[in-house]
C-alpha cells in the first residue's frame, strides 16, 4: 500500500522536528559569535521561540496521535554546516556579522517554505488545531526573518561595506607604495650602472 498525503505530512513533521532541534544547538554558537550586541541577542531571542516550536510540535503529534519524533534532516544540516564554515572565516566584525544575518536568514527562509506547506497540508486535511500551531510557527520565522533584514538595513551590512573600503585603499596605497620603492630602486641601479 502506498503512503497518502497524511504520510507525507507527519513525515514533513519529523523533519521540521529534527530541523528545530538541531536549531537549538546551532543558536547559541551564532550568538557567540556575533559581535553586535542587537544581533546577539536576535539570535538568543528566536532561541527561545525555538523552544517553543518544538513544544508547539509535539503538541501536533499529539493532536495527530503520533509520538514525537525526528527524521533527520540533511537541509537544515547544511545550512548549519555553512553557518559553521563562515564562523571558521577571518573577517572583521561587521563582515561576521553580516555573513552570520546571511546564514540565519538561509535558515529562517528554509523553515517558512517548510511551515507554509505544512501549514497548506493541514488544512486540506481539516487539521485545524495543527494548522492553527504550525501559523503560529510560521509567524515567528517570518518575524526572525524581518529582524535579521531590519538589523542588516540598519547599518550592519554598511559597516561591513565600509570595513571593506577601509581595507581596499589601504590595499591600494600599499601597492601604490610597494611599486613607487620598486620604481626608485629601478632608477638607482640604472643611475649607478652608467
């Protein structure tokens, strides 16, 4: 017998299961790792909304008389295995954080496609307590979402910008000195030569 589309759904359930819990050990180490202070606490804010959306899918499986577990899920794994990559990276401040806003927001933007035809499952089927649940959840993600665009727009992303200029004059005026000594060197010899 072949599965229907409530197999599908509980199935979809155990991935975004597993998806959050492994969010709740990828949220800190954002945390930690950001250097402004509204983005570390973003990142400690939607931590705790984490809790909260496994909790609120356990209800689910409650609801749905089925016990509360996880599939593994290999996309949020390497979305966190990214974010982790970035961390591992030598950039100043703001470029971490602007690569960390960029890494929470591949996460952000994961779930809500996940949540949003979970959502659309349950109420074709007449979930309506799940569906309830699983919008309150789709909410919060659109929200994370917003707020890591909001602190990006907010000046992050330009201090990460203007770091970058910062270090392509020096850069520049690096060269330009590198080739004015090369260039007096050049004429020394061919003055001593002749």
């Amino acid at each position: 017998m072949t599965g229907g589309l409530h197999d599908a759904f509980i199935d979809e359930l155990r991935d975004a299961y597993d998806a959050e819990k492994q969010l709740l050990k990828a949220l800190p180490k954002l945390a930690k790792a950001a250097t402004s202070p509204d983005l570390q606490t973003a990142f400690s804010d939607h931590l705790e909304e984490t809790r909260g959306h496994v909790d609120k899918l356990e209800q689910i499986f409650g609801v749905l008389d089925e016990k509360p577990r996880g599939k593994h899920c290999d996309g949020i794994a390497g979305i966190i295995e990214e974010g982790k990559s970035v961390m591992e990276e030598d950039f100043d401040g703001a470029t971490m954080d602007a690569c960390l806003i960029a890494a929470g927001q591949r996460s952000e933007h994961y779930e809500m496609a996940a949540y949003g035809t979970l959502v659309a499952w349950a109420k074709a089927m007449g979930h309506s307590e799940a569906a309830e649940l699983l919008e309150e959840i789709l909410a919060e993600e659109k929200a994370a979402d917003e707020k890591l665009t909001q602190l990006a727009e907010a000046g992050i992303n330009q201090e990460a910008a203007d770091a970058a200029s910062d270090e392509d004059s020096e850069a520049v005026a690096a060269d330009s000195s590198r080739s004015r000594t090369a260039s007096s060197s050049k004429a020394a010899t061919k003055t001593k030569s002749r």
